[in-house]
C-alpha cells in the first residue's frame, strides 16, 4: 500500500482525496492545510488523519508520497521538501507562476532520483490521448495543424482571480501542454498572442483577460491555434483537433448520456455538455493517478515531468512577451 499526503484540502485537493482512496494501492495516511477546516473535513470524510504543519507530514514514516494540490505559490516548496525527505511527488499545475522559483527549485532537486509528476490531466484524457495517437500513428498523415478550443462555462470570482496568477499561467499552460504532449519531440518555437477583457467586470478588476487567442509554431513547422474564454453559456467546451496530410481527427465534448431527442423545434438535440473540469475530465484524474502509483511500485519515471511543467511556463512567459510588445515571440528554453 502506498501511504500518501496530501497537502491543501481546496477543490481540487478535495477531488485527489476521494481517487487516493478509491485505487486499490494507495490509502490517504495524512491531510495537511493552512485552512484546519479544510483538513478536518477531507480528512473525515476519507478517513484519514490531520496533521498540524505540512512538514510533519512530509518527514513521516509512515508516508511514501506527496499530493500537492495546494496554493500554486506553495509548490515549489513542497516538491523541494518532498524529494529531500525521497517522496514520491505528484505536484498541481503550474509548479509556479514564476520562472526563477521554478529553476531555483529544479537545482534544489538536481540528482534526487524520486517519482516526481506534474498534474496535466488532459494528456490522460482518452479522447485527447486518441488524437495524440493520431499524430504518432500517422493515421492522419503528416500533422499540419493543432486547433484547441478550450472555454470554462463561467468566469471564477474575484478572490480565485487575484490568486491564481493570470488566464495564460493558470489556464492556458493546460492547452500549451496539451499542445506539447501532441507535438512529441517537435518542440513550440514561436508564439503570438492576444488577451482582452470583453465582458467580465471581476477580470477587468483583476486586470487579467477573460478571453485569449494564440497562433504558435513548432520547430518542424506545424501550426498550433488556441482560443479561451471563461464564460461559455453551454458549458465547458473542451474541444481538440488534429489535421494533416491524410485528414483529420478530433476529440469532441462529451454529454452525459449519448441520447439525441426529435421534436418539431429541434433535431439531434443532446443534454448540455457537461459542466466543469471535475465532471469532464474525471477519467483523466483517476488515470493520470493510476500512473502515479504504477510509477512508484515498478520504479518507473513518470511521463510527465518537471520539465514538461517547467516548459509549458516558458511558453506561458513568451505568450505574456507577445502580448505586451505586440509581436511574435521566440521561444527560448535555456
Ligand atoms: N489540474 C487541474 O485541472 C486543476 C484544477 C484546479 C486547480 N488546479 C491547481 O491545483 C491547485 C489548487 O487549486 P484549487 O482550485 O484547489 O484552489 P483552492 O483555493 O480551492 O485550494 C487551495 C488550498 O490550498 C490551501 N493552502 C494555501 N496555502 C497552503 C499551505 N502553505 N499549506 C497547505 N495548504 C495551503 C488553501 O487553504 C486551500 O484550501 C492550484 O495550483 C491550481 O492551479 C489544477
């Protein structure tokens, strides 16, 4: 049995802890966050214990890995507390909003050899992962064009806003990796971006964007278009699409049932799309923690790495550089 910890309790955290409980490996051993509210009723309600500092947490015996799901300026931190005390790691996307702290942290674990992974479920997502297979199978010839759409169903509060570090770092870097993850070995080379507030008052407060379009290119030329908004009247429209020499395939939104009704008003009409990102992606959070664990017990480096984490902010950063200075940006990932 894997013994985990599990550090900060939010929604997210909330969600780790009921699949930590639900494998069949791993059992939930401790439950650590700043909030004792949080801890107290995570831990409750899966039968688990709270522990008064994240370090306790981190240094037990009794645990063999981390889930950090806290605040993202808490990362860095703990990946660094965890691999000295040799955790097994599973970390939250971003590992960080800022560039430095992600390096200083990637020298502070420089040769700790521990199972390290970072949280992007979507490469976990069966449909998404179909059309990556598409690109590596040839299926749809050589790969021309990636289009993702990806919408949130409506924008989050003010306080979620101040605190989560901008739509590109926060919410694009899903897409910028997904990208990556279709991509392979080819890597992003260049980006152009642009972000606007065109209709949420809380995101303009913020002075953030509430909605985004991204033109990139990869080093073999193939062409990457992202679009983002935080309001979707019809739900979380989650929508990939790989084209190239041979045609097409895409990964569409998924309702709740596949049944279609016909009436005088409307043909093929479906229940709504489903709602946010613990509905639509569920599959992808249990699978991607089902790799985790598989990691751990064969000894096996995860598929997604540091790197991976540290790469997608670099893209974020140059998104951030195209908007500001109004033209395309190259990509350097020294
Ligand atoms: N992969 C995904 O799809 C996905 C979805 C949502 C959030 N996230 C990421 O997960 C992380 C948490 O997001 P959330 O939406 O659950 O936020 P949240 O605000 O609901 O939860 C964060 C929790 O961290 C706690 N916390 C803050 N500082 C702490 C500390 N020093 N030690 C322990 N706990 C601390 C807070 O009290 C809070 O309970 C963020 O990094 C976010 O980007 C990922």
């Amino acid at each position: 049995m894997i013994n985990i910890a599990l550090l900060g309790a939010g929604r997210i955290g909330k969600m780790h802890a009921e699949i930590i409980n639900a494998h069949p490996k791993a059992r939930l051993q401790f439950v650590y966050d700043v909030n004792s509210n949080s801890s107290k009723q995570v831990s409750e309600e899966n039968n688990s214990e709270v522990v008064s500092s994240a370090e306790e947490a981190i240094n037990s015996e009794k645990v063999d890995a981390l889930l950090i799901a806290s605040a993202t300026p808490t990362h860095t931190k703990f990946i660094t507390m965890g691999a000295k005390a040799k955790k097994a790691i599973f970390c939250e996307k971003p590992i960080d909003l800022d560039i430095d702290k992600v390096n200083e942290c990637m020298s502070n674990i420089k040769g700790i050899d521990t199972p390290l992974q970072i949280g992007f479920n979507r490469r976990f997502d069966n449909s998404h992962a179909k059309v990556q297979q598409a690109r590596t199978n040839k299926e749809i010839g050589e790969l021309e064009m990636i289009i993702i759409s990806s919408r949130d169903p409506a924008p989050p509060g003010l306080d979620y806003l101040n605190a989560a570090g901008g739509f590109f770092r926060d919410t694009t870097i899903h897409d910028f990796d997904l990208s990556r993850f279709i991509l392979g070995e080819d890597p992003i080379v260049q980006v152009s971006a642009f972000g606007d507030n065109l209709f949420d008052e809380n995101v303009k407060k913020a002075e953030d964007f509430d909605t985004a379009m991204f033109i990139l290119k990869s080093k073999k030329g193939v062409f990457i278009h992202i679009n983002n908004s935080r309001r979707a009247v019809y739900g979380y429209d989650q929508r990939v699409e790989v084209f190239g020499s041979k045609g097409m395939v895409i990964s569409n939104n998924q309702t709740p049932s596949s049944v279609e009704s016909f009436t005088e008003s409307s043909t093929s009409s479906k229940e709504p799309i489903l709602n946010f990102f613990i509905e639509r992606y569920v599959q992808a959070y249990k699978d991607q923690f089902n790799h985790f664990i598989e990691c751990i017990v064969n000894n096996k480096k995860p598929s997604v790495t540091f790197e991976d984490g540290r790469n997608a902010l670099i893209i974020a950063n140059a998104a951030y550089e195209s908007h500001k200075l109004k033209k395309t940006i190259d990509i350097n990932y020294e």
